[in-house]
C-alpha cells in the first residue's frame, strides 16, 4: 500500500470520518440555503423584489451574491455572517496591538477560547446594529412611490425584524463553528462560497439573456473566456510558494555531523482569500444602509454615487483595506520569532544565516516582501475585473472577488481532503506493517 496523490470518490467513500464530515458539511450548507429563502416577518416579499430590481448593480448587487440572494429577497439571513466577520477583525487587530488581549493570544488554547467568547459578544451588538439599519433601509423604501414593502405595525415589524436578523447571524456564526469542527474546510469561507456558488446558474441565465436582447451572441463566451483567464492567474499564484532553504543536522558517524538539505514552503499570497472577504465586509454594507437611510442629502447622495460599482474612490478604499488585511492576516498566519525559535530548537538554520535573532529578522523582512507581492495580486484581482465589469451591464459575478474567493475556497477544502486520505492511508500502511511483524 502506498501513499498516492489521487482523490476520487472511491477514496473518498473509503474514509468513514471524511465520508461523515462531508455529509455533515453539505447538510449544513444546505440549512443556509434553505434559510435565505424564508422571508422576515412582516413584509411584503413581492415589494421588496420590486424595489431592489430597480436598484440591482452597485454595491446592492455585488452583496446580494455574497449573501446568496437573502438580501434581495430580504430573507432572514439577509446580513449573512458579516457581523460576526467584522467582530473577528476588530479582536484580531486589538490581539496584534493591545496588551492584555495579545497576552491572552499567547496563552494558547484557554486564550484563544477567551478571546473567542468576546469575539461572540461584539457580533451581538454588530449584528443588532447592522439589523437596525436593514429596518431603516426597508422603512425607506415604502417612501419611494413604490408598493410598501411592510404589512404590519411598524413597531412590531422592527422589534421582530431586528430580533430575527441578530438571532441569524448568531445562528450562522454557531453553524460556521460546526462546519470548522465536525466538517471540512473553514466554516465562514464556505457559507460565502455556498452563496456564491447558488448565484451562478441565475447570473449565466442573464448575460445569455443580455446577449440574446442586444443581439450579440458573443457576451457569455466572451465572459467566460475572460473568467476563465482570471481564475487561472489565481491558481496560478494560490499555488505558489517560496521554498526557503534549510539545513538540518544529522549524524553520519559516532564523531562527525552531516547537514541534510530541506526547505521551508511559504506561500507568496500567505493571507489567501481573507483580507477580500475582510475588506468586504468591512465597506459595503455600512456603506449602502447609510447612504440609503441618512436624512443629510448631500451626503447620502455623495455615498450613492461611491457605491456604484467601479467608482474609483470606492476602489481605491477598497484597495487600500485590502492591503491593510493582508499584512495584518499575514502576520498572524506566520511569526517569524515563532518560527525562529522552533528552527533553533531542532537545530536547523537557514544557509547563511545565524539561528535566532537573526533567521528571526531574515524571516520577518521576507514576509514583508511577500505580503507586498501578495497584496499587490489581491488588489490587481479584486479591482481591476469590478473596474472594466462597470464600463458593461454583465453582473458583478463574474468580477475577481467572486472567482478568488471560489478557486481559494476549494483549493482549501481539496487540501483538507486530501489531508484526510494521506492520512488514513498512512494509517493503514503503519497498521499493515505492524500486523506483518506480529505474524513473524
């Protein structure tokens, strides 16, 4: 028995945890669907498509595909789990630079399930926040000359509607944790990939309706073509990695040392999908609650016209929070003392480089040269496709935020699947091996 690179269902089928992890995890993302089809309590479902069909581009559209759809049908899910995301940035950056929380970070694991626990409670507060802003926005929506979208008092629809949006959020945020656990893959990504991927059967129906219309039958292959070319640039640089040189002491006789050569592998983008979905998150629903709630005209016109897809100022605020996460999230992912110390411990160094402080230094100024690479794809990816996507009438879908959240996602969820199968395998090869020498 050897341990293969393949990854088949048979091979799958074959390792009963991955088997159950992967039924648990479809089961799971299946309840999100399911829940981002289940009206709030109170509206009018039929009003609110109306409205939000008149305003489907911009930012409004580029949300509705994160959230799967919940937004446009206003569903109980409609604030997704950006709460939660948000709550999760705000104590990774007090983590990084506030005393007694960085403390608790490196107090391992009862740290991290302390810091996990505050985590929960600011999602609380966010997410009432966030819904309170969605009733705004949808009482702002009766006042347009369209059909009013609630169908009930006013104040019970506030008090059921943020109550049921905070209730979600918290809901998402414990199914995430079970995906984590029980499943496969990172929970938070998944349910944002699940949503994406639901959006593209509708969102291919419409550019081939588009091109039908306008009469020019080339748009989908065009589009596809051009995604296509966009999603093999980020597996092309999801996959890469630096392989760091390392030599490690062994002994060849009773008086003398060999070095074995090895290597460390560090991915050039280390802060993967994150600092997108962070950035995201982060901008586009405070943005669009306030410039469709505020009572100031100016200023609310002023965050319309920033919110429409391609506007530079919002591009380049994005850029700028996208560059922001990758260093934070990449700093987090990989401590170059950490690492340091780990590589003195065993004995191994960096050819050329004292162990210690100095590999410490080496290891921190090329993090800083590969999250500058990494940030650079980041933007080039995510604003680059949304800036030339707002020149057309084609969906945002197909912008490099969509196709880099997807390709990291599943490259993630294979790499843990194959995680499993080396494995069971290697188990089964130990076990194999030991059953040999039990016989003789």
């Amino acid at each position: 028995m050897s341990l293969g690179s393949s990854l088949s269902v048979n091979s799958i089928l074959k390792v009963r945890d991955l088997k159950d992890r992967l039924i648990f995890t479809l089961l799971a993302l299946i309840v999100f669907r399911i829940g981002c089809y289940i009206p709030l309590p109170g509206i009018n479902p039929e009003a609110i498509a109306d409205i939000i069909r008149n305003q489907s581009t911009g930012m409004l559209a580029v949300m509705d595909m994160f959230s799967g759809g919940a937004i446009s049908r206003m569903s109980i899910f409609a604030l997704n789990i950006s709460p939660y995301i948000t709550s999760s940035i705000i104590f990774q950056l007090l983590s990084t630079f506030y005393g007694p929380l960085k403390q608790l970070r490196q107090e391992g694991e009862m740290g991290r399930k302390k810091i996990n626990k505050y985590t929960r409670y600011l999602t609380v507060f966010m997410g009432m926040l966030q819904a309170i802003g969605v009733v705004l926005l949808i009482e702002s929506m009766g006042g347009r000359g369209l059909s009013n979208p609630i169908v009930v008092n006013v104040w019970l629809f506030r008090v059921a509607a943020v109550l049921t949006l905070t209730g979600s959020v918290l809901f998402l945020m414990w199914l995430g944790e079970q995906i984590t656990s029980r499943g496969i893959g990172n929970g938070t990504s998944l349910i944002i990939y699940a949503g994406i991927i639901a959006m593209l059967p509708g969102t291919l129906s419409r550019v081939f309706q588009m091109g039908r219309e306008e009469g020019v039958y080339y748009v989908l292959p065009v589009v596809l073509i051009a995604a296509t070319a966009v999603f093999a640039y980020v597996v092309f640089v999801e996959k890469a990695q630096l392989k760091l040189p390392i030599q490690y002491p062994k002994q060849a006789a009773k008086t003398t040392m060999q070095s074995v050569p090895s290597h460390l592998p560090l991915k050039v983008n280390m802060a993967s999908v994150m600092p997108a979905i962070f950035a995201q998150s982060v901008i586009a629903m405070p943005i669009y609650i306030l410039s469709q709630t505020l009572s100031n005209y100016n200023f609310s016109n002023y965050l319309s016209k920033m919110q429409r897809a391609g506007n530079p100022l919002y591009l380049a605020v994005f850029a700028l929070m996208i560059i922001f996460f990758s260093f934070l999230y990449s700093q987090l992912q990989f401590s170059p003392k950490e690492v340091a110390e780990n590589l003195k411990k065993s004995g191994a160094y960096i050819p050329g480089i004292r162990p210690g402080e100095q590999t410490a230094e080496y290891l921190k100024n090329l993090l800083y040269r590969l999250t500058v690479i990494g940030s650079a794809y980041l933007v080039s990816v995510c604003t680059i496709p949304q800036y030339l996507l707002s020149k057309t009438s084609i969906p945002p879908f197909f912008g490099g935020t969509t196709i880099l959240i997807v390709v990291s996602v599943t490259i993630e969820t294979i790499s843990q699947i194959q995680s499993y199968i080396y494995a069971q395998q290697y188990k089964g090869l130990v076990n194999s091996r030991a059953q040999r020498r039990k016989n003789k």
